[in-house]
C-alpha cells in the first residue's frame, strides 16, 4: 500500500498511554522484544484482552541528540483508576492536530514516515511539523489487516 497524497487531518483530545517503555535506538531489535513482551501482558490492563487497541509512541527526549537516542513506548490507553504495574508507566500525550496515514506492517512505517516528512510535509503550504513525537496506532482489527495508522503532529504555519 504506498500512502495516499493527502493525509487525514485530525484533532484529537489529551489521553494517557500505559506501557513499556524503552530508550535507545533499536538496534538489535528491541522495540519489537518489548512488544511481545507486552503482548502477554495486556489482560493485566484492559478489561477485554480478545478487544483493546495498541499504542506505540515514538518521542525525542528533551536535550537529547535523537540519532543518539530516543523514547518510545508500547502500551494501551490508561483507563482511570487502574492499577499500574511497577515496571510500566503512564505518558500523557497533550491534545493535538495530526496529519494520519496507513501504513502497511511494520515494514511500512519506514517509507510511510519518509513520505510524511520529505514529501508530504515538506510541500505543505499550510502546515508544519508539531509536537516531536508519533504514534502508531494499531486498531483491533489489525491482527487482519496488518494496518497501522501513524499519527504525525502538525501545526499551521506562521504567517
């Protein structure tokens, strides 16, 4: 699937994100070990674990060079009140506008994200990049259609 010319543009309200967390690069394939460690782990935090929706959030870490290092985190939205395990934490991602595009597998979040960023981005008349950080987005029915939708944070240009 090649991304579409145009992304969707959303707004979408303040939420907490529960999960893994992990700084680093990725270099050994961490993120994806995180995953399935936290794949085993979902029934500890949503109230159906046959119906929950995943969130991983990729974010700079402030004062920190990203081709050195940067965050990301593996989780579920936080619902009020749960119990949060000690090994786990909470972000609260800010209320913000997002440019949203599919992307095919995991193996699509690369070309999908240069897309974003060198084409689409980079061509925008009205907007620019927001907050540094993007979410992957992987719904409950992506178990059959392996697509993840990437949330970019965008805002308009100063005029």
């Amino acid at each position: 699937m090649n991304p579409p010319s145009e992304p969707k543009i959303i707004g979408k309200a303040a939420f907490q994100v529960l999960g893994l967390r992990y700084e680093g690069l990725n270099e050994h394939g961490e993120i994806p070990a995180m995953w399935e460690q936290f794949i085993l782990r979902v029934g500890e935090l949503v109230p159906d674990p046959a119906h929950w929706t995943a969130y991983g959030i990729a974010r700079s870490i402030p004062g920190a060079d990203v081709t050195k290092k940067w965050e990301y985190l593996a989780g579920v939205e936080a619902t009020p009140g749960i119990n949060i395990p000690s090994d786990m934490v909470v972000w609260e991602i800010p209320a913000l506008t997002y440019a949203v595009l599919p992307a095919n597998n995991v193996p699509g979040i690369g070309p999908t994200t240069h897309y974003f960023n060198q084409e689409w981005l980079t061509h925008s008349q009205e907007w620019e990049a927001g907050e540094p950080l993007m979410i992957e987005l992987y719904l409950e029915t992506y178990s059959q259609d392996f697509i993840i939708y990437l949330h970019f944070p965008i805002k308009h240009k100063e005029k």
